[in-house]
C-alpha cells in the first residue's frame, strides 16, 4: 500500500541498555501507560518514519540494510507498523 506514515512527533526512541524502548512525551505520557521494546530492525524502522514514508519505502530500506528476504521483511514491517497504529504511535 502506498499510503504515507510517519512516527506521531510526541513519541521518541531512547537506547536503553542496549534495548531500544518507545517512550511517549509531552500529553502522550497522560494517556500512554507502559514502554514498548523494538528490535534493531524496529530502530532502523523508527528511524525512516521520522519522515514519511510507504510500506514499499520501509520494505526497500530494511532489503537494502539487512540480509533478508523480502516476504519476511514485508511482515515483519507490517506487524511493527500494526503494533504502532494499535498504541496511536503512528501517524496514517
């Protein structure tokens, strides 16, 4: 789908540990309980929606960055994309 998103501007990604941890700010923490972990592949995820981007584009970035097929990273992205929609973390 070629439906732009991007990463809602309260929310940022802060290395902790060696995990990286979604963390809300500002109002967000008022209606956001709890962190949410990602992964490597789900920083470098994070990174790229800083800015707009499609499904495709995040697909492309991830091929390009990892040794991985492309049926598996499709979803993969789209479980990511799935578990930030559901907690109002990314913008549609």
């Amino acid at each position: 789908n070629g439906l732009a998103m991007k990463i809602q501007k309260e929310f940022v990604l802060r290395e902790i540990a060696g995990d990286y941890v979604i963390i809300p700010t500002g109002k967000t923490t008022l209606t956001f309980n709890g962190l949410i972990t990602v992964n490597e592949v789900g920083a470098a995820l994070w990174k790229m929606l800083q800015s707009e981007k499609s499904l495709d584009d995040l697909v492309q970035g991830i091929l390009d960055e990892y040794d991985v097929e492309e049926s598996v990273a499709r979803e993969d992205i789209q479980e990511f994309l799935d578990t930030l929609s559901k907690n109002g973390i990314l913008d549609e």
